[in-house]
C-alpha cells in the first residue's frame, strides 16, 4: 500500500496538508490561546465563509477562467437585500429581486467570456467594479447595512450544533455536493474536460461554451450564499471588504491548494486543504499580533510563490495563452 508520506510521490496537495498539520502543531505549542476549543471553532468559523468562496473560484479556475466579481457580488447583493427589507419591501418580493441581480451577473459574465470572448480576468475585473459602483450609489444608503431585527438571517446566525456554528455545515454541504457535481456528474466532468482542453472538448460534441456560462452561474450564487452567511454571523454587511484583501484570499486558497491556473486540475480536497492552511496561518499572525499590512505582505508573497510553483506544475499552453484567462 501506498504512504501519503512517501516523499518520492509528494505533490502539491500533500505539501499544503502536511504544512498546515505542521503549522498546527507548533503554533499549538508555542502560542498561548491557539489550542482552545473558542479558538479552533473560531478557526473553522474564519475559514466557513473563506472556503465556500473559493468553492466557487475552484470550479471556475478548473474550467480555464477566473471570477474576480465574486467579493462584489458577495457583498452588495446581500447589502441591496438588507436595504430592501429596511425599506419595509417584503422578504419574498426582496430575495426574489436580489436573486434575479445575482444570476443576471452571472450570466453576463458568462455570456461575455464564453460567446463575446472577452478575456475572463477582464470582464470580471470590470463587473465587479460595476455591482460595486452600482449598488453602493444608487441602491444603499451606507457602506454598512445591517440585518432588521428578528430577521431570519439574524436568527439564523445564532445557529449552533455540538456547539459548532451552523456556517460551518454550510461550507461542509456545499462541499459535498460541489465534489457530487465535479466527480459524478456528465456536466461537471465536462469541466475538467474544458479546462484540460476546450478546443478537443467542443470538437467532441460537448457545450462547452453553456458550461462556461454555467461555471460564472454558480461562482455568482456561491458568493451570495457566502454573503448571506457573512451578514448572518455579524449582523450586517460591510461593502468595504469589497476593496479587502478577501480577493486576494479567495485566489491564495485555490492556487496553494493545488488548483492548476492552466485548468483542469484541481477538487473541493485542494479548496480543503487551502483553506485550512490559510485559516491556521491567519489565526497564528492574529494571536502574535503582526499587523495587518504585514499580514498582506506576508499573503501577497505566498500568493506570487504559489503562482510561479503553478507555473512550474502547471505550465500555460497555446490555448491558455490566446484565452487570456489568467
């Protein structure tokens, strides 16, 4: 039988898992307050919302694209929602409304992408500075829109099972079904297809260019779902976390954990395992009080490390290069 520790077949996925096991360890050890039950729930809790995003990123980056709409997306849908509803405008008629904008987003990225062919980093770039401009001027009234008291969203948040909070399940769930989606279902094979190679891929019947729409679909109601639990845990949502390093986070995750830019490659295991690491790393440069300048520093050099180890691994091809996705 074949050890996950034999040295001679360790990849990138392995490395990240045994670092964080690692980074565990020691930082339970040597760092006062780190291995507490308030603080491993803390941990989990900091990586729920992290890692459903980056759910969303992985199926895109897998299929060849990149989704930089998403913390926009995330946030000023859920801002509209809530500023709905304080305006006094029914639950329903509001999730309806709001929903509408979610998928209307995401299909013109999509459409854009797949059919325009407008280079994805650009096109998400742009709608994401559009939601963002958009719904801050003429749909909010403040950067910060808070939950109307007794709201099921607000109840929701409060939610806890064996004392874990329900975010948490959440990020499990969607975990579950993304890997049901991409390992056992035609359409989610026809992702790793694509990324692997979409010329072979539509010269064998498969659509691929309705996937691509689809991939932008999801990535748009995965960051939605990510909002709604945001403003769930702290009772409002913040449109300034749209200008946050969360981006960048979301694309850490995927990339470190193994998530080939090139497409193709990658699961939900390698989100798993990203997000765990970086969830670990926070948590420790918090407790030891680096600043946060130094915490993006240290993020933005992991992040240019982990793009130029892809780019060893995973070299770009013809079609990548020409795609412009990356």
């Amino acid at each position: 039988m074949k050890s996950w520790l034999n040295w001679k077949e360790m990849n990138q996925e392995r490395i990240v898992l045994l670092i964080a096991v690692l980074m565990f360890v020691v930082a339970s050890v040597t760092l006062p307050g780190f291995f507490t039950s308030d603080n491993i729930v803390a941990i989990v809790r900091s990586v729920s919302v992290l890692g459903i995003l980056a759910l969303g990123m992985a199926i895109v980056v897998i299929g060849r694209g990149i989704d930089l709409s998403a913390v926009a997306i995330m946030a000023m849908s859920v801002a509209w929602y809530l500023q709905l509803l304080n305006d006094g405008m029914a639950d329903s008629a509001a999730f309806l409304l709001v929903i509408s904008g979610v998928l209307a987003i995401g299909l013109l990225n999509g459409f854009l992408v797949a059919y325009a062919e407008v280079p994805a980093i650009f096109v998400t770039l742009a709608s994401g500075s559009f939601v963002f401009g958009y719904v801050r001027s003429q749909l909010i009234a403040q950067d910060a829109v808070p939950v109307p008291p007794g709201h099921w969203v607000q109840l929701f948040g409060g939610v806890r099972y064996f004392d874990i909070p329900v975010e948490v399940f959440i990020f499990a769930a969607l975990a579950f079904l993304i890997f049901l989606f991409l390992r056992y279902t035609k359409w989610g094979r026809y992702v790793y297809y694509a990324g692997d190679n979409p010329v072979s891929a539509r010269n064998a019947g498969m659509p691929v260019r309705p996937m691509l729409v689809l991939r932008y679909v999801i990535s748009a109601l995965i960051a939605f779902i990510a909002g709604l639990l945001t403003a769930a845990s702290l009772h409002s949502i913040n449109t300034r976390v749209v200008n946050s390093t969360l981006l960048y986070d979301i694309v850490l995750v995927a990339v470190i954990g193994g998530i080939g830019l090139s497409g193709g490659k990658g699961g939900v295991r390698n989100v798993l395992f990203g997000a765990a690491l970086i969830g670990i790393m926070l948590n420790a440069m918090t407790i030891i009080d680096i600043p946060l300048i130094y915490q993006s520093l240290i993020k933005s050099t992991i992040l240019l490390a982990a793009i130029i180890i892809d780019g060893f691994l995973n070299p770009r091809d013809e079609q990548t290069a020409q795609q412009g996705d990356i």
